[in-house]
C-alpha cells in the first residue's frame, strides 16, 4: 500500500487526492488529506465571494473526492507551525507527503501610511466576509465602512470582488452564508463610491470580462469610467491584437463610457443605469499609490501619482498627483507564498523549490517531499490550473513510488498524531459542522450561514450526534 498525506484541502490539495485515486500503476493507494482547519475546500470555502454561487457550487465535485472510500479528511491538524507537526515528523508517517497550502497572505505597496488603521488587504477582507476563522467576527464594523468613499487598488478579480461586495445591498447578500456580524456592518455601510484603481492601463487590467460585467449589473449602482483615461491606452483604439479577454473587457468599458456610466457592458438603459443610483462604481487607470494620507489617526484617503505610457510597455510618471478620499483603503495586488517551517523556501518567488513537485533541498530531490498548487508554481492561473499541476506532480510522486513504498510508516498515522497531543476533525466533524450551519441558518431564516470563529466550528464539529 502507498500511503500519501496531502497537506491542504483546497482545490489543488483534493486535485491531488483524485489524481492519486484515478492512476492505475499503484492500485493500492490511501490518501489522507490534512487541514490545519476543521473544514475543507480552502479558498473555495474562504476565498470564492458568497454571490458567486455557480462558482462555489465546486465543493460539490471536491465533496466527492473527499467522501471517496480510499480518502480520509483529517482537519484541524497544522503542518509547520508552533502548535502543528514538523514535516520531518509527518514524513514518519507517510510513504510521501504532498504540500498544497497555497499562497496565503498578500503583497505590500510599500507606500508610507500604509499600517494605518482603515487601510487593509483585500485578502483580509474577503476572509472577513468569508467567515474565515482565523480573522475573527467584527474586525471591520466599527468604523472601516462608516465613511461615504472606499479605494481598491489593483485591477484583478479579487478587486472587483470587493468592490461589488462594498456596492452590493445587504438584501442581496442575506440569501448567502456571509456571517452575521459581516452582514449587519455591510447593512450599515455608509459607503456610497468605491475606486477600482489600476497603476497601468486597461489593456493590462487583469480581471476577467464575466466579473467585470457584473459590476455593471447590481441593482442600485452605476459603473463610472473616464473616457479620457481610456484613451491614454496605446492598445484602447487599436485592440486588434490584442488577446481575446482584453478585446472584450475594452469593449465593455467602451460601452460604459459612451453611455457616460452605463451598466453591465449592455449599454444605457440596465440596472445600474439609473440616475439616482444609491452607489457607484470608478474605474480608475493610470494611477499609482504613493502615499495613504492620514486624519485623525487612520486613513483618509490616498494620494496616486499620474502615470502615462512608456515606449517600453510599461508606464512613467507625469510628475501630477491626484488625491481620492476614503476612510476604507483595500490593496488587491496579489497573493504571495509563505515559509512553511521545515521546509526549503525560496523567498524570492514565494515557492518551495521544486522540480516537476519534487521537493529540492540544496537543489536535490527530496525523497517523498512533493508540492502543487500556487506553493509551487506561484499565485497564477485559476481554479482549474491546480488539476494539470496536481497530475504532474502525482506522475512524479509514481515515478517515485516503487522506492518510497520500501520505507516502514504508521498503520494508523490519527492515532499517532492524537498521541501527539492533536485533535484530528475527521468527516463526521465536518458534516456535524455543516448542519449546526443550516440550523443556525434556519433560526436567522436564511439558507447556511458560517460559523466565524475557532471555538464556535469546534464546538460544532465535536457534536457528532446533532
């Protein structure tokens, strides 16, 4: 038998088990998939916003995978960390171990004022109203949505993620399973302008044209984009050659300009075409932060400074600067790495060296140490780019099998680690969480509602009999 750990539960971590699953040259294969949470599907669960259902509704093919006979889910077990297990401990137990933990925290702009309270990462938010447990119930409802402007800076999905959610009517969001504290704050946002706000220009925004029409169709608000912005883009008048996406996007803000802040790429006339829109949305290009400005002890806006094509593709500074007020200022530039403790690290990519998903310590294979997902490759592609790279690194780890199966593991690797003072949730756990989430769901007469907190999803997972 080869016994494999998947470190991460996520898209990539349960691609991984199904790759594993789906071979045929080791027939004899046991999975155990490990979280340092007790839930599963990682960003799927905590990074998918709450009205994307269609999107999240992917739990339902990695739901199959994990309840596979072969597969064991075993939560609330960190890898790494001061309270979870060492990889070299893990590696006892397990033919070979496969990381997947993802790139889980976000680039710095590095401007000054950036610490200041109001001044977040996306990501921080996103997991806010994602009820990720590690943020904690209110983080955001005391004064960070009370004044009337917010600024994002960057110009990718996640942006505009929350951007929408900011211009979105809690009504809209009561039939999702955002948390109750995260709905009450947004129902009190006093937030009427948010500013998606991109150092370059359109033709190197990197969101996607489906998520970039919704923010057209909300109900309640307007797109707002400067023509003249748009014309500072070499590539705006002339996007023949330009790949497929970014000629749809143009066109999309072509449409909304020419309607002077039209709606979902439709032209005038659509939901968020009307003039008493209670929101609006500003699509601003050719802006870099410099500074966020401070009053009263905490943000106040930011200061950019205009930028303008160069002859190299990139863009220059014009020596103007402009000024946007906010009281929420959210950086939406990226993900990055982080060092998993007892592992090779390369800093400078935010990856664990590898080839093909071997593990390279001092530039050599690492006998049953493999990676996959954006530990490996870095923060790029989308959800189901972790399938390819997942079954590259299964071909490595197969390649490797005859070898590793000759080291003696753990017959029972959870009973190893609960003598080791850990406290494996297992799918019963899981499910036992999910139906203390309908019931709570049911007393609020809403569909699931997340529990938020550590003790809360423990408590939940422990009553097996609810």
């Amino acid at each position: 038998m080869l016994s494999v750990a998947v470190v991460g539960s996520g898209p990539s971590g349960v691609y991984t088990a199904q790759a594993l699953l789906q071979q045929s040259l080791v027939p004899d294969v046991r999975v155990h998939v490990l979280d340092r949470l007790p839930t599963p599907y990682g960003l799927v669960r905590y990074g998918v916003a709450p009205d994307h259902e269609k999107i999240k509704s992917l739990q339902n093919s990695l739901r199959a995978v994990l309840e596979d006979e072969r597969v064991t889910f075993v939560g609330n077990v960190g890898v790494g960390g001061p309270d979870g297990v060492s990889p070299a401990r893990l590696a006892e137990l397990y033919h070979a171990v496969v990381y997947c933990v993802g790139a889980s925290t976000d680039r710095a702009l590095a401007v000054p004022g950036e610490s200041l309270p109001g001044s977040y990462s996306a990501t921080r938010f996103v997991s806010w109203y994602s009820a990720h447990p590690d943020i904690g119930a209110d983080p955001f409802a005391r004064d960070a949505l009370d004044g009337r402007s917010a600024v994002v800076i960057g110009v990718g999905n996640v942006a505009v993620d929350v951007a929408r959610i900011l211009a979105r009517g809690a009504d809209e969001l009561r039939t999702t399973d955002v948390p109750r504290a995260a709905l009450s704050a947004l129902a009190a946002s006093r937030v009427r302008e948010v500013h998606i706000v991109g150092r370059r220009g359109p033709s190197q925004a990197r969101f996607t044209t489906k998520e970039l029409r919704e923010l057209g169709a909300l109900p309640g608000a307007r797109v707002v984009v400067d023509p003249a912005e748009l014309a500072l883009d070499p590539a705006y008048a002339a996007p023949d050659g330009l790949p497929a996406v970014v000629r749809r996007n143009l066109a999309v803000l072509r449409g909304w300009s020419a309607a002077g802040a039209g709606s979902g790429g439709a032209g005038a006339g659509g939901p968020g075409d009307a003039a008493g829109a209670a929101r609006r949305i500003r699509l601003r290009f050719f802006l870099r932060p410099v500074e966020l400005l401070e009053r009263g002890g905490r943000v106040a806006g930011v200061r950019f400074a205009r930028t303008a094509p160069d002859s190299a593709g990139g863009v220059r500074d014009t020596g103007r600067y402009e000024d946007i007020e906010a009281r929420l200022v959210l950086r939406a530039v990226g993900y990055r790495g982080v060092e998993l403790p007892g592992l090779p690290f390369d800093p400078v990519r935010g990856t664990v060296p590898h080839t093909a998903g071997r593990v390279l310590r001092d530039g050599v294979p690492s006998p049953g140490e493999y990676v996959a997902g954006w530990i490996k490759r870095g923060p790029t592609g989308v959800i189901g780019s972790n399938r390819s790279c997942a079954k590259e690194t299964v071909a490595s780890l197969l390649e490797d099998a005859a070898g590793l199966t000759l080291r003696p593991v753990a017959a029972d690797p959870l009973a190893v680690l609960r003598e080791w003072g850990l406290r494996p949730v297992e799918w019963a756990g899981w499910l036992s969480i999910e139906r203390a989430e309908a019931e709570l769901g049911r007393s609020l007469g809403r569909g699931p509602v997340k529990i938020p907190d550590w003790p809360g999803l423990l408590a939940a997972a422990r009553d097996e009999n609810r």
